[in-house]
C-alpha cells in the first residue's frame, strides 16, 4: 500500500501539501518486483506514471541489436508523464534489485493536475528534461551508426586499391627477374648496334602504344582472334609457350606481320628473346601503372575524407556546395556501385558559395542520398540537381524508388518516425537532417510519387546562424 510518506520522500513531491499527498497516494497502486523480473515490456501501451521508491529499472530497446537503454533509480519519475505524446514503451525494463514503485493511470492526470498546478510543472520539466536526454542519445547513435557505415565502406574503398598496389608490387620482382634474363640473353648475342637500336625502338614503341590514354580497349572476341593469330604464327616459327607472350603483344599492336618484320631485322634465333623482352618490359610497366593508379585512388579518397570532415579546417566557413556533395559521392561509391546506380548530375555552374557549417551540410547530403540508394531497386538512377536564385540555393536529390505512400509524407521529418524495417533504421536521419538546414536558415521539403521522390533543401546565401549549432 502506498502511503503519503512514501511521496513525500520523492524529491519531485516532498513539499506538496499533506491534502494532497493523501490524495494522490490513494490513486497509487503498488508494484513490488524482484531482481531481474520484467516491469514493463516494448510495445506495451504507455499507460502509466512510475515512482521508484525503492530500487532501479534498467531498460533497453530489444528489437535492434544496438538499441537505445536507459536508467531510473529510487527517487525518480519514469513512464508516461502529463502531456507526453508518447504511445508504446520503446524499451524493456527490468527491476534491478527488489524493487517498489508507486503506479499511477493516466486517467488520473486530469484531476491531478487540476489539483496541484505546482506538480504539473515539474512533471513538464521533467519530461522535458527526458525528451532532451533522449534526443541526445538518439542522435549520438545514429552518428555512431552514421560513422560506423562510413567507415566499413572506406575500409571496403581503400581496401581495392591497396590490394591492387601491393599484389602490382610484388609481382614487379618476379617480372624484374625476367626481363633481366631477357637481357642478358640478347646481351650474349652477336648483334650489330643497328640491330641493338632496332630493339630498344621496337619495345618504345610497344610501350607508347600500350600506355597511350587514347588508346580503344579491343573487345574481348577481337582480342581473342588476335592472340590466336599470334600463337599460330608463333607456333610455326618454333618459339616455345607462345600463349606467355601473345596477350600483352596484342596490347601493343604487334601482329604476324610485325613479328615477321622483328624476325627479319634480329634474325630467327634472337627473336624469342627479343618478344620475351618486349613482353616483359609491357608488364613491368603496366604493373607500375597499376600502382600509379591505387596510390592516386588511395590519395582522391583521402582527399575526400579530409573534404568532407572539413579536417583542419574552421567549422563555419565559405564552402563550395558542389564540392561537399561530391566528396559525399566518392565516400558512398561503395554503396552505389553494390546497386548499380547510376548518379545523374545537373549542377549550376555559377552556384555561388555560401557561409555554412560544411561538416554538418555533409550529414544533410549523406542522409538523403543513403536513403535514396536504400529506396531504390538495383540499376536505379540518383539525380542531384542544383540551381540558385537572388537570396538561396537550392540542392536537390531524386531518386527513382517506389515513392513515400501519401499517409506517410506528412510524418516523415518527425524524430523516431521510419519506414525502414526492425533494426534497419532510428527514425533520426532526417530529423537531424532538417534540424541542420533550419539551423542554416534554411528549409527542406519533400515531394513524391512512384518513380520520382524528390528532396529539396533551400539554403540562404547569408549563411548559417551565428554561433547555432544543430
């Protein structure tokens, strides 16, 4: 049984009037629960208002593997408060240690706020306080979960490349070894200097054409023939394992023509040594390419890193807006390469810049474009528009998914609101994302239709609030 003393030790009710204590405390109904039992379970109605007097709860959301917990200890108000909106529990609470609460209905809370206006402020406050707490802790987690994809998909990103430059790197010994046999051997022959020349200009001009940007990839049935056409002709002039040297011939534009030629000029003997030297020299290079290539990824990537954290640099700032969606771009290619979705770019070319926080302008563009790519099917098209007029500019990103069902559109800024599934998403993205442009003076807004949902963020060109961060 509930008694007014039991109140009266609770700091939120300690200096009530006596009357009123009396009152409220035959409206209570006890709950006892020993450690470890279930108070109340996730998904239950949010029906009632919890006085711990003895003992704690601990809770936590069940149905994410990384889901919210939270705490309330002998002392504190917990549950539904006046005027709280909430609807179910969100989490499932345990007693720790035997634990002795005073419970009270929500039908109560008329009458009891019309008896004691003084309780009803506090009881504001602290909801308050809770939905602040919790808001917090929310968007810690979606950072941390926003953080952690990012990183699995720069691990994933710079894993490519630097796979690339070391498998490139080691196989340069072995080649290296080759190409020097190759060497020695047409060093041990007698050949004339023209002859000697005629060599080194038949391997420039292979590796000229090898690593000419221009150059056309051959398709793979023409190249096939190609490699084909050169065994055979290999093959009837008795060079050994002419498979080993006929595909990066073909790279080079050697056909049997030019190998009767080198034949001719070198002599039948020092041609095996002569295509072993070209061929080696063609993979020695194009190994060194390969390496140019995954450093120079490795070094974009982290160029984009530092672009989009804005690393060294002041947090407001004049940023370039283009610049901030395509860093975003390069930081998410493994998402949309996994999908196959192509991104269609229509940018303004005289979009001027504006004074913004660009790291947090980056978390609005991750978010709306991590949701595009999950509403779209495999093969789909990202479009991101941007244009300006006197006083703002405006970013769009359309996606060609399914589309937001009319029910749903006027909820979808709301905080906890999702339409992902269970474990799948917090219902923050976008409200933090909206909360980041309204800190900006700006807006956003959302239009959709099957095949076409469209966000649209307007941002002054005046900047973000002075000293406001979202």
């Amino acid at each position: 049984m509930i008694e007014a003393g039991d109140l009266r030790s609770i700091a939120t009710f300690s200096d009530l009037p006596e009357e009123q204590l009396e009152w409220l405390a035959q409206q209570a109904e006890e709950l006892r629960a020993a450690p470890g039992e279930i108070v109340l379970r996730e998904g239950d109605p949010a029906e009632r208002m919890y006085v711990l007097l003895e003992g704690a709860i601990l809770g936590r959301s069940e149905r994410v593997s990384d889901g919210f917990s939270f705490e309330a200890r002998a002392g504190e108000v917990t549950g539904l408060l006046p005027f709280s909106r909430l609807q179910k529990f969100q989490g499932t609470a345990r007693a720790e240690g035997n634990l002795r609460a005073a419970v009270f209905h929500k039908s109560i809370f008329p009458e009891m706020l019309q008896r004691m206006p003084t309780l009803t402020e506090r009881l504001v406050g602290r909801m308050m306080d809770r939905v602040r707490e919790f808001t917090k802790l929310g968007e810690q987690r979606e950072k941390l979960a926003a953080l952690g994809k990012l990183s699995a998909g720069l691990a994933h990103e710079l894993n490519n490349p630097a796979a690339a430059a070391k498998r490139a790197a080691g196989a340069i010994w072995g080649v290296r070894k080759e190409l020097r046999g190759a060497f020695l051997r047409l060093d041990q022959r007698d050949l004339s200097r023209e002859q000697r020349t005629y060599i080194a200009e038949c391997e420039e001009a292979a590796l000229a054409v090898m690593l000419n940007p221009e150059a056309q990839p051959l398709k793979s049935i023409e190249r096939s023939d190609r490699e084909q056409q050169l065994e055979e002709w290999m093959e009837a002039h008795g060079i050994a394992e002419p498979w080993k040297v006929a595909p990066m011939l073909v790279e080079a534009d050697f056909g049997p023509a030019k190998l009767a030629e080198i034949s001719k000029m070198v002599g039948a003997e020092a041609l095996p040594d002569v295509l072993l030297r070209v061929n080696y020299s063609l993979l020695a290079s194009r190994m060194v390419k390969e390496v140019d290539q995954s450093a120079t990824r490795i070094f974009e990537l982290v160029q984009a890193i530092k672009q989009y954290t804005y690393m060294d640099q002041a947090a407001e700032q004049e940023i370039d807006v283009h610049a901030g969606l395509e860093s975003t771009l390069t930081i998410l290619g493994h998402k949309l390469r996994s999908k196959s979705i192509e991104v269609e770019r229509e940018y303004d070319a005289e979009l001027p810049k504006i004074c913004a926080f660009g790291v947090e302008l980056n978390q609005v563009w991750t978010n709306l474009i991590v949701n595009a790519i999950d509403a779209m099917p495999e093969g789909g098209a990202l479009h991101i528009r941007t244009c300006h007029d006197p006083k703002n500019v405006m970013v769009e990103i359309q996606d060609n998914g399914s589309g937001i069902p009319a029910e749903v559109l006027p909820h979808i800024f709301e905080p906890f609101f999702t339409t992902k599934g269970v474990g799948e998403g917090t219902g923050l993205g976008l409200d933090t994302a909206m909360r980041v442009v309204r800190n900006h003076r700006g807006d956003m807004t959302v239009r959709s239709s099957p095949g076409a949902t469209t966000f649209r963020v307007t941002l002054p060109k005046a900047g973000a609030r002075s000293g406001g961060r979202g």
